[in-house]
C-alpha cells in the first residue's frame, strides 16, 4: 500500500514549526501577568526576594525571566507575529 505524498508532507517536522514553537512559547510567557494570574499561584512580586548577597533561587531566576522576556520581548514579538501571520496568509 503507497502512502499519498501530502500525509508525509503535512506531518513533517520543519525548521519552521521549530521557529513557530519557539515563538507560541514566548507569546505564553510574555503575557502572563503577574498580578491576576502569578500572585494567586504565589509568585507574586514579593516572592523571591532574597537578601543582599543571598545567590537567587530558582523561582526568583524564572520570574526574573518572565519579567525580562515581558520587558525586551514586546516589540520584537509583534514583528515576530505579524510576519509569521503573513507567511500562513501567503503559503498557507
């Protein structure tokens, strides 16, 4: 039995749904917001705050992340989104 060649070609693994990933999961972390949604799981922004000269713990390195991605991100992601939108609008 042959298998039809659009099958293999619609489930293939491309550098581009590695770059489409790769972007869904920086759109999921920018918008989390800190107050409505981290606080209520506890990682609000008084926690992990750590003394002076204490090395930061794991938690306050992952909110330190989000708060950077949530900061330099922004801009770049809207490009990002925008020309991945008119790629699928143009080659489907």
């Amino acid at each position: 039995m042959a298998r039809d060649k659009t099958s293999f070609a619609s489930m293939a693994f491309t550098l581009y749904t590695l770059i489409q990933t790769a972007i869904l999961c920086t759109n999921a972390i920018a918008v989390l917001h800190e107050e409505r949604f981290l606080s209520k799981i506890g990682w609000g922004v008084d926690q992990g705050v750590g003394g002076f000269g204490d090395d930061p713990g794991v938690k306050a390195q992952i909110l330190n992340l989000i708060r950077s991605v949530r900061t330099v991100m922004r801009v770049p992601l809207i490009i990002v989104n925008s020309a991945c939108i008119v790629l699928l609008l143009l080659f489907g």
